[in-house]
C-alpha cells in the first residue's frame, strides 16, 4: 500500500518569532490563536494525538492545519482556505426586498416573523430570482442592518402638536427651576403597588461556587398600595403603605402631607398625575367643608400632562425603591411596611436629593414635534 503522504511542519526562525509574539500579545482571534499553537508544537516534533493534547483541539484539525502550512504558508492560521471566494447570496436589490419583508406585518395565522418563514416568503416574491436561500443568509441580512422581526416593545408614541401636553410640561419644567422655598415646597406625589408572594419552600443560600436559588412556585398574599411623596431639592421622601388606593386614601394623604409633613407651610405645590382618583372635588366628599376648603387653600395641583408621568420626579424615586428594596419576593403587608421604612429612613439620611437638568429651553429643542406650529 503506498505511504500516506505526510505534511510537515519545518517553522523558520522568523516565522516560529512571529507565531510567538502573537500568542504574547493576545489580541488574536482564539482559533488564530489555537492554529498557531498547532504550529509550533508541530514544529517541535509532536504528532498530531499529541499536538491535539496539548492544545486542546481534535487531531483532525492539527492535520488540516499541517497541510494548510505547507500550501499557504503563514496564511493557513488566518483563513481556512487561503484561494477561497465568497459568493454574496443576495445582492442589493434582493436584501432591500429582504428588509422590506422584515418590517413588514408577519402572515396571517402568525405573530411575528422568524428566520425560515422569511427565507420562504423571499424565495416566493416575483421580483427575486433566488431559487432557495438559507435562513442563517437571512439571519446575517437583518444583523447586518441591525434588524430585529422577532422581537418588539410596549412603547408610547408622541403626540405631535400637542398644546395641552406643551402647557403642563412647560408649567412643571418651570417650577422644577424655581429656587428653593421652604414655605412653598415642592412635593412629588404618585403611587405604585407590590404584589406579595410567600416562598412555599426555604431559598437555598449562596455557598463558593454557587449563586443562592430559590423555588419558582410561590404563593400569593395579594396586593398593597404604595404612595410615594418626595421633595427633591431637599432629598426628602416618604412612603406609605395603604391596602387601596380610592378617592378617599388620596385625601388622606394629601391631609397627612399638609398636617404632618409640612404644618409650617403657606402653600404646598404637588406634582402629580391627572388620574381620576385625584380630584379636587374628592375633599368634600371625605371632609366637613371648612376642612376641605382649607387643605385646598393650602395645596396647589400641578398635573402632568397624558403620557407624560416621566415629568413626575416621584418616578425616580419609584424606580430606585424598587431597584433597591422591592426587587425580590416578599410575603406580607407587615414585611412590606418594615422594609420600606428601612430603605426610606437610609436614603432620607443620605440627603439624596435629585438633580434635574431637563429645562423649558430644552424641551423646545430636543421635543419641538409637540409643539404646535401653525401661529398666526
């Protein structure tokens, strides 16, 4: 039988400094780097059962590499094949029609698009000559144009030209600059929730070498209402956990706000949401009159306008408490209200305030869509 022809690796003194200097630097591919290994150990007179130890990588591989040496030279560690051509499968018009496709409504009967079903509805168009393509070509298209039809987002869209949405953001933008008062705070005020959850069984702890685990089955113990007030030049807020969150709970916390929070101030400004629990109207129905015409007479409403809560600053701090404290199970009302007065008595003595940079001469700018343009 003859010989199997053997492909031998002779380095030369340059060639063997080279692959050397590459593997010091480390900023080469890892399979760059896995062939120049192969290289050098080849070099040193193992075969490839002991090349392929020493690296780590299959001895089929190390005779590849071997032959690619004595073909291409150096070029073997670089490209599997140092004559090889690549063939775009589509060209310009064909990917525009792809991308087309992509953001398009998916078929009917289907939800979004996937990478096969746009494979078959490209080779399917009239206007493409392609007589099959695959979906990792297809996959390659879309990243390339940073394309993503599986996937999708709840997001609200603004309104252009929208006077009222001007109006009340320009009042709040404002007032947010308007220098500190001590009798005529600012107070952010909104509200939020927490579902509690009970484990059914105890979490297993972290240990070396494990993260700490708990059970995805969970028992529920309903739902608790959370008011957050905030001042932010201060870095003052405070938390209050109810079981609902009405017309009448609302008052209450406005009445707390001016009665506990702020006795010694004339006039009490709030930032808030329109929603339909926060009415002025609601005072009277809860309070004598002369008690609900004297909180009104001390509190004034400022109102963020529709989709637009994220002028609330009272977000910020609904955001961090979650981060922060809420952000795992908890099982009662009870926990809830210790936890949360834990992390409100920490973050009220760090004194942080919050810093809002966002101005009127801004919004005109970077959100000059919503403002209307047809002035006499």
């Amino acid at each position: 039988m003859p010989r199997t022809k053997q492909y031998v690796v002779d380095l030369s003194a340059d060639e063997r400094a080279e692959l050397e200097a590459m593997l010091a630097a480390g900023t080469h591919k890892t399979r760059v780097l896995t062939r120049a290994r192969c290289l050098l150990h080849a070099d040193d007179g193992l075969t490839d059962k002991q090349v392929s130890q020493a690296v780590g990588c299959h001895p089929g591989t190390v005779g590849r590499i071997r032959k690619r040496y004595v073909e291409d030279g150096l070029a073997a560690i670089n490209r599997r094949e140092a004559d090889r051509v690549y063939e775009r499968k589509l060209d310009g018009r064909e990917e525009a029609h792809l991308i087309a496709l992509a953001c398009s409504d998916p078929p009917e009967g289907r939800s979004r698009w996937s990478l096969h079903l746009l494979a078959e509805h490209l080779v399917a168009l009239n206007e493409i000559d392609v007589e099959s393509i695959s979906h990792e070509t297809v996959r390659q298209v879309l990243k390339k144009h940073g394309l993503h039809p599986h996937r999708s987002e709840s997001w609200v869209i603004k309104p252009e030209h929208n006077a009222a949405f001007v109006c009340r953001m320009e009042d709040l933008l404002d007032l947010y600059h308007e220098p500190y008062d001590p009798v005529r705070p600012v107070v952010c005020f909104d509200e939020s929730n927490k579902a509690l959850h009970k484990h059914v069984r105890d979490p297993l702890p972290a240990r070396p070498g494990a993260v700490a685990r708990y059970d995805y089955t969970y028992e529920r113990n309903g739902t608790r209402n959370l008011f957050m007030m905030s001042e932010p030049l201060v870095g003052w807020r405070h938390v209050e956990v109810t079981k609902r969150r009405r017309k009448q709970e609302f008052v209450q916390q406005m009445q707390t706000l001016s009665d506990e929070h702020y006795p010694d101030a004339e006039c009490i400004r709030v930032v808030l949401d329109n929603l339909d629990t926060h009415k002025a109207y609601a005072f009277y129905e809860f309070l004598p009159p002369k008690e609900a015409r004297r909180l009104l007479g001390k509190l004034e409403f400022h109102f963020t306008p529709k989709h637009g809560s994220w002028l609330n600053m009272a977000e910020i701090e609904f955001s961090a408490l979650t981060t922060e404290c809420l952000d795992r199970r908890i099982p009662d009302a009870a926990t809830l209200r210790a936890e949360v007065a834990a992390w409100e008595r920490t973050r009220n003595e760090d004194n942080s305030a919050i810093d809002w940079q966002f101005t009127t001469e801004d919004a005109r700018i970077k959100l000059r869509q919503l403002y209307p343009t047809n002035h006499a």
